[in-house]
C-alpha cells in the first residue's frame, strides 16, 4: 500500500475523515469491494442509503485515457446502495486514508464524505467518495447502451474498462448484492 505519508495539500480533509475514537469504517460499491488494496480487520455487507451505485464517473486514467475515456462506478445522490464496509484498526488508519485519498482524489472527481451504513443491526460511520457532480469527469445520467459503448472501448493504466466490469459484476454476483443495471450494461457489452 503506498503512499504511506499525506501530501501537505490533502492535510485538512485528510484530518476531517479520521475518527475521532475507535476503529475507521470504509464504504466500498466498486472496485474497492473486489481489490480493496489496504489491510482491514473484518469486512461485512452494508447498505448505504441516501445513494446509488452507477457508471456515472469518466477515467482518463484507471480505466480510460484523457482520448479515449472510460466509466467508472459512483455513489450518485437518491436511493440506496449494497457494498462491502470494511474496518480498520485505528493504528492503520492515517495509512488507509492516505492510501485511499491517493487512489480515488487525485482528480477531484469525487467527495470524500463520513456517512452512516448499515452494517447488520448497527450503523457505522463510513468513509466513502461519492459523485462530484460539479466535476466534469461527471457523465451524469446515461442510457445502459452508452455507457456499454464506453466500457467497451477503454482502457487505462489499471486494465480495461471491461474487466472493471466483468470483475465487479462477479464479485456482486458472490455477494448476493443485486446488479440489474449493470448486468444490463455487462450483456451489451459482451455483445459487442
């Protein structure tokens, strides 16, 4: 996992997502349910109300290029959201933040936000990032056949944009978590 370290620039939203007591919870609905990349003590299901999961997001560098840009998932505003939470033990946690604030912001597409998940009975505070629909890396609302056509060209430092795909659908499919969308999005896709 690295950065280890918090550039200066991040230092104050950095501070503001660290908890005050306890353990870091973080909210995963993409690719941080299947390659979460930090170390956590226990991972549960959880829901996330408020937000949805959608290829709402474009990449010009995971999974796209700034001439060729992919899509990527987002937490978008309205409904709800199943994921993974993952908690990690607060000697870890300045080191997960700074590994997370290094993999999702450094284009400014998403806000880093401490929400409250369900996690079984109880509710946890979560950090997550979800949509900055101000950024325009936002695709705002698209039909299942654009967003396939996008997926289904791009790809990025981190793969192809339909491997993104493939690995989150699998990866909601063993977790029991509903994908209708995006299984939509996946048969165009392998249609292609």
């Amino acid at each position: 996992m690295t950065p280890t370290t918090m550039p200066q620039e991040f230092a104050i939203p950095y501070a503001q997502l660290l908890p005050r007591q306890g353990d870091l919870w973080v909210f995963g609905y993409g690719s941080l349910m299947w390659d979460p990349g930090f170390s956590f003590a226990a991972a549960k299901r959880a829901v996330l109300h408020g937000y949805h999961r959608a290829f709402c997001m474009y990449s010009e560098r995971h999974r796209g290029t700034p001439e060729r840009p992919g899509l990527v998932l987002a937490l978008d505003a309205g409904g709800s959201c199943r994921g993974v939470a993952y908690r990690v033990r607060r000697s870890l946690a300045a080191e997960v933040l700074a590994y997370l604030w290094h993999r999702e912001m450094p284009r400014y597409a998403y806000l880093p936000r401490s929400l409250g998940v369900r996690v079984g009975p109880d509710t946890a505070r979560c950090v997550t990032f979800v949509a900055d629909r101000a950024s325009p890396k936002y695709a705002g609302r698209l039909t299942a056949e654009h967003a396939a056509r996008v997926i289904a060209a791009a790809a990025g430092e981190r793969g192809t944009n339909r491997d993104y795909l493939a690995s989150t659908v699998r990866h909601m499919d063993e977790l029991g978590i509903p994908a209708g969308r995006i299984h939509e999005i996946q048969r165009i896709v392998e249609g292609s």
